[in-house]
C-alpha cells in the first residue's frame, strides 16, 4: 500500500510540473501572440498610410493630367484658327 502512495505522490509531481511547463508554454505563446498582433496592427496602419498617400499622389495626377489636356485642347484649337488664317491669307 505504502509503495501504491509513493507511486501516486510521484505521478501527481510529474502530472502537476507537466501541467506547470504546459501553463508556463502557453502564457509564453500569448505573449508572442499579441506581440504578433501588434505587429499586424502596426504593418495595417503602414500600409494604410501609403495607400492614402497613393490616392492623394493619383488625385494630384489626375488633376495635372486634366489641366495638361485642356492646355492641349486649347493649344490645339489655335493651332487650326491659325492655320485657317493662313489658309484664308495665301488664298488672297
């Protein structure tokens, strides 16, 4: 009987320093799970960022591009008056 309590005593250390390691494991991977997040969270906002950085870049583009096209509309427009003038002129 004694030896059975001996064996018990001895099971329940090992089971309760396994359980111990395994507590100790699991707080370990908590921790670098958030450590993990905050990272995710920190990249998130990066790359937010850029892509806000990006739409602003665009609109500044398309804005030039439209400016650029009315300059060439208008360009363009004089160009024919002007050789209409000429045309008229030679044709005199």
């Amino acid at each position: 009987m004694q030896e059975h309590l001996v064996n018990l005593e001895s099971l329940v250390e090992r089971v309760t320093k396994r359980i111990n390691e395994l507590m100790e494991e699991n707080r370990q991977l908590k921790e670098e799970i958030e450590l993990h997040r905050e990272i995710l969270e920190e990249k998130d906002r990066e790359v937010e960022a850029i892509r806000e950085e990006h739409r602003r870049v665009l609109e500044e583009k398309e804005k030039e591009l439209s400016s650029l096209r009315s300059v060439q509309k208008e360009t363009e427009e004089r160009i024919k008056a002007l050789l209409e003038k000429i045309k008229e002129a030679v044709m005199e």
